[in-house]
C-alpha cells in the first residue's frame, strides 16, 4: 500500500483580525488599522487573491475603544477616504477606524480596543495605558564654539506612564529663493538627543549638548546653495514616549545574535495579531540667546540675520 503524498496548502480558513493602532492623547483624531489575515482559496492563486478587498478587510466591524478607569466608551467610524498606493494587494480600499479621546494629564487612564465581527460573533480586543505628556520648560538657549567643551541643556521631566523616550532638538529656519525672497518655506533638521531611552518617572532629568556638535551637525544637513537665502525661526525641544508594549514590541525586534536566528512575534491582541499600544509627541519651543542667533547665522550655510 502506498503512501499519500498530498499536501493540502491552505488550513481551514479562521478569521483573524491584524490590528495596528498608537493612541497619542496629542492628535485631535486616533486612527486604528484593522485587516484580517489573508488566505486565498484553494482555487484562487495568490496573486489573483490580492485583488479582491473583501480578501483584506472584513466587510462589517463594531469597534469601540473604552477608558476603562472612568467607564467612558467612544465608538469608532469607519473612514475609506485615504489613498493606498498600489502595489501587490489592491489599492481599491484603505479603510482604518477613527475615534477622538479627550487629553487628560491627570491619572494613569486604561483603555481597551474592543472589535466586534457580527457576522461570526468574534471579538478581538486589547488593552493599554494612556501615555501622558512629558513637561518640558521653556529655556533660553545659548550655543557658543568656544570654549569647545561647551554644552547647553535639554530638560525634561518624564511621564510614569512612559516605558521609553526619543529626545530630539528641532532647528527650524525658512527659506526662499534670492530670485524672490518673499516666497519661502519653512524647515526642520532633528538632532537626535537619545533613543529608546528609559528616564526616571517624574523626575527633571537634564542632558547636555555639546554646542560644536549641534553646529556640525546642522552644517551637515543644510546644503550649500547660493540661490537660497535662511534666517534662522527657533529651535525647540521634543519629547517621544513610548508604552510599556511598544518597549516590548521593540526589544523582540532587536538583531537576533543567538544560534537560532529566530525572533517570537510580539502581539498583544487576543484572539488577533498585532499591536494596541499607547505614544506620545510633545514639542516646546525654547528662546534663543541674541548670541546664538548671530552665531547660527553665520555659521550655517546661505543664512542672513
């Protein structure tokens, strides 16, 4: 008698909601991705699958997310409106759901994503804490070259809700062309202070920055251009903060050094794959010294005061 050597590819088909969504108390709308697991049919190739939107997005969800600390629910809309660029599964469809939470500094709030798939009775769902804000004080800047050891500050005082910070130090100038200056644009160069860094919670905590690197740096990422005129508009300070999963989303994701290179994938949706976390964008302006607009002006490449 011989062996059966038929392979059935494609397992018995399961719903299963793909979820990625950061609630951020600081945008004025909170945008959630959900999709379901794609699987083409056994009669369907891969490619041809891809095509169809029904194969990506279930075609009916009730989601809601519920501050679950004061028992607060906010239902969430479907929105269809944003363009996907094409490539290799359509393009015809793009749907998130899109809900608004109010801002609130004042207690370590729990919410929970709960999605509701009628049509089979399934609910997927996960939970976060609200990341605050951090406080950063508004500072007057002085950047000197000489003496070449010297620094100014970063301050900042961390939220307990915060697994982690990114730290950045934003030159804003404008630009417009010599041919007509009054037409111009508005840029950034992000000095990277610290990444994925994890801070004493409510506690001011201050880094120092050399002044020579700040200028180097921003001379390296501000071209040389004779058909441009720069002033200088400000430089401020922000402040990223991550959640408790995202640190764990982050640290599964890491260069894995071991024998078997192989990393667990992360998720913290029950009964789905994916990730409902909480961040946080915060950015103060600070003062600049009259110093220290003189010196950038003439330092940076095409500036003028």
């Amino acid at each position: 008698m011989g062996c059966k050597n038929d392979i059935d590819i494609n397992a018995p088909y399961k719903d299963i909601a793909i979820v990625y969504g950061f609630l951020d108390q600081n945008d004025p709308i909170q945008y959630i991705r959900i999709q379901k697991l794609y699987q083409n049919a056994s009669t369907t190739s891969t490619s041809q699958g891809a095509q169809f939107a029904d194969s990506l997005y279930f075609d009916s969800l009730n989601v809601k997310i519920t501050n679950i600390t004061k028992n607060l629910v906010y239902k969430c809309n479907r929105v269809d409106t944003f363009p996907k660029d094409s490539g290799f599964f359509t393009s015809a469809r793009n749907t998130f759901y899109a809900v608004s939470i109010p801002k609130n500094n004042a207690a370590n709030d729990k919410y929970e994503l709960d999605i509701f798939y009628p049509k089979k009775n399934l609910h997927f769902y996960s939970q976060t804490y609200l990341v605050k804000d951090a406080s950063i004080p508004i500072r007057k800047i002085l950047i000197k070259l000489e003496p070449s050891n010297h620094t100014f500050t970063y301050k900042f005082t961390p939220s307990g809700s915060a697994a982690l910070y990114d730290l950045t130090a934003r030159f804003t100038y404008k630009e417009s062309d010599v041919s007509d200056p009054n037409v111009f644009v508005i840029k950034n160069v992000d000095y990277p202070i610290a990444k994925s860094v994890s801070y004493v919670a409510d506690r001011e905590t201050t880094l120092s920055i050399r002044s020579v690197n700040y200028v180097a740096y921003l001379k390296s990422q501000i071209p040389y251009d004779l058909n441009k005129i720069r002033t200088v508009v400000g430089i401020s300070y922000i402040a990223y903060g991550g959640s408790a999963e995202f640190e764990t989303l982050l640290d599964l994701s890491k260069p894995n050094l071991s024998i078997v290179q192989k990393n667990p994938l992360y998720s913290n949706i029950t009964n789905g794959i994916g990730i409902f976390s909480s961040r946080n964008f915060i950015q103060q302006d600070q003062v600049l010294d009259l110093y220290t607009i003189t010196l950038l002006s003439s330092e940076l490449p095409n500036f003028t005061r």
